[in-house]
C-alpha cells in the first residue's frame, strides 16, 4: 500500500476493529475466546476490500496488511483488557 490513504485506513482500520470486536462479545451465545479469530477475519476482509475497491496492490500484500492489521488488533485488545484488569 502506497500513498496517504492508504496510510489513513491502515490507522483507522486498527480500532475499528477493536470496536467490532467488542460488539460481536456482546452477540447472545458468543464465546470471548474466540475473539482473536474475528479479529483476523475482519483484519482480512478490510484489506482484502481494499484491495477490491483500489487495485493498487496484489492479492498476497493485501493478505499480509489484513493479518497485519487483525494482529495489531488483537494486542490492542489484549494491552487494553490486562491494563483494565489490573486497575481493579
């Protein structure tokens, strides 16, 4: 990914996903541990989505950037929940 907005979705993409996350927690029946997964998953279909809308990159790098993105998600939501944890 090259250019400003690129840059811009990948910094914006980072907490929407935590956000996602954090509504998908709230679905009836939904087991938390699995939340890592839907991070990866939403990570991937975000990147994959640009790449469908931009066609500036490959398949292969938008496949790196949505792990990427899923990734730092999840150690966001990780840092996030150990610090709120420890605050208690």
């Amino acid at each position: 990914m090259s250019g400003i907005p690129d840059q811009l979705f990948g910094v914006a993409v980072v907490p929407f996903i935590v956000m996602l996350i954090e509504v998908v927690k709230n679905i009836p029946r939904f087991n938390h541990k699995f939340s890592p997964l839907v991070a990866l998953g939403f990570g991937l279909a975000f990147s994959l989505g640009w790449f469908l809308l931009s066609r500036e990159i490959d398949v292969i790098t938008a496949v790196i950037w949505g792990l990427i993105y899923g990734l730092t998600a999840i150690g966001g939501y990780s840092s996030t929940k150990n610090i709120r944890e420890a605050l208690r």
